[in-house]
C-alpha cells in the first residue's frame, strides 16, 4: 500500500474565481471523484468509494460549485464545470485518474474529450436517452429548471427533476417533502438545470464527444438499473475506442460503494 486512509480538507480556486471544496483521503496516484444530481462529497457513495481506495491511491472528492462547501459564480457554463474539475485536478497534482456518476459521468466524459490531465476514466451510468423507453425531455429543460429557481419555485424544480429526468413516481417526491432529506433537495435546487446543462439537449448520446476521447475508459452499469441506462452504457461504451462495459450484479443506479470499489481499484491499478 502506498499510504494509510487519512484525510484532509481543502479548497482551491476555479478560473472564474469560484472556490471549491474537496477532501482528500490517502496518499498514491490521484483519483478525484465527480458526483451526479443532488450530491456533494458527503454522499455516502463516494465518500464510501474515497474511503474504500485511500489505502492505494490520494483521491479527491470535491464539492460540484453549487454545493456543500463550494461557492457558485453565475453566469453558469458546462465550460465552467470543466475549468472547475481542471483546478482539483491541479490541486491534485496536475494529472488523476477520474471517476463520475450519473450525470456526473457526463461531466467526466466532456472533459477528458478536451484532454485536460486525466489519464484514465471510469463512469457510472450516463443518463443518455439512447433507447425508445428512456425518459422524453424538452430541449430547453434546463432553461426550464432554471426559470423555476429564478421565481422561487425551487421545490417544483426539485420535483420536475425527479419525476421527469429520474423517473422517481410523482407520490414518491411527494412523500419525500415529510423527510428531513427534503430541505438539502432543496437546497441545491439551482444546480439541476447544471445537470441538465451537461448532459445537453433531450440528453442525447454525444457521439462527437466520445470519439474524441483517447483515455482508457471503463462503463459500469447495474443489472437492476432501467434497460435504458443499460443502453446508454453499452453506446458510450461502444462510442470510444477500446472501451470497456461491466454490469455489475445486484446492483440498481444507487449503487453501492462495495460494488464500485474493487472495480475502481482493478481499473486504476493498471
């Protein structure tokens, strides 16, 4: 092992002066973690997955401007996002290896398709709507979100979101208001039209972006997940040279920590 699971707070400063918060675990060969929709580096997931790879490598897990302790300069840009993930990466050492999620897998993969220091690229399910039965989105959705938040209507935005672009049921985002989870939901209300920004129009597969991108790259997906997601993997997957695709059993888009370390420990181990 390279080091012991210890960890340490951090900020740094993004090109258009926006300061993010990360915590770095362990010491080794940089790994910087990208979260999805809703989370920030206190997610349990990638805090799990930091804590599960600190022994081998220094992975930092930052906070997505917006969020937790990160502060969140507007105009916002996709642009913007990747400058942010160019400054951890820097904080990091200048090159890392880059794991996202989600929508956070989006972000990733625009970024190591304009090369920035990444060397090698895993990703959790990018909601691409490749197949007939993924969710239907407007082009404009994230200029809708964000018209939602500039009225205050930040809750409608949280369940448009949820409803439309995660496919949770209408009276299951009602019965979340009671929860105590509601309030930070909430709270990040203004960067779901970020998600919807990355992900682009009708969150097409971005096939341009893909071929461009000459990193080692490995698709994870979950055998519960929704086929679509499946889909969507298989297609990014088969949108870059030499990719590999692995579904991981037993496991929904929620997917745990345990089944996600020894797969990113396997891949950045090489």
């Amino acid at each position: 092992m390279n080091g012991h699971a210890t960890s340490a707070d951090g900020t740094v400063t993004s090109a258009d002066g926006t300061v993010l918060a990360y915590d770095s675990y362990g010491a080794g060969p940089a790994v910087v973690l990208v979260n999805g929709a809703f989370g920030d580096r206190a997610h349990p997931t990638l805090a799990g997955v930091a804590a599960g790879l600190a022994p081998w490598f220094t992975v930092v897990n930052y906070d997505r401007r917006g969020r937790g302790g990160s502060g969140d300069t507007r105009p916002y840009a996709v642009e913007r996002e990747i400058e942010d993930l160019a400054a951890v990466i820097g904080a990091a050492g200048g090159t890392a290896m880059v794991f996202g999620g989600s929508s956070g897998a989006a972000l990733v993969l625009e970024a190591a398709a304009r090369g920035l220091g990444i060397t090698r690229v895993a990703v959790w399910e990018p909601p691409y709507h490749v197949d007939a039965d993924a969710p239907s989105l407007p082009d404009d959705f994230a200029a809708q979100l964000d018209a939602l938040v500039d009225a205050g209507r930040w809750e409608e935005a949280v369940e448009r979101f949820m409803v439309e672009a995660a496919e949770v049921p209408a009276e299951a985002v009602a019965a979340m208001r009671a929860d105590a989870s509601w309030a930070h939901l909430k709270g990040v209300a203004r960067t779901l039209a970020y998600e919807a920004a990355v992900l682009g129009p009708g969150n097409r597969l971005p096939a341009a972006t893909l071929a461009a991108i000459a990193q080692p790259l490995l698709v994870l997906s979950g055998e519960r997940s929704p086929r679509w997601m499946t889909g969507a993997a298989r297609a990014v997957a088969a949108g870059v040279p030499g990719a590999r695709h692995r579904v991981l059993e037993e496991q929904s888009h929620a997917v745990t920590p345990e089944a996600l370390v020894p797969e990113l420990l396997e891949f950045f181990a090489r």
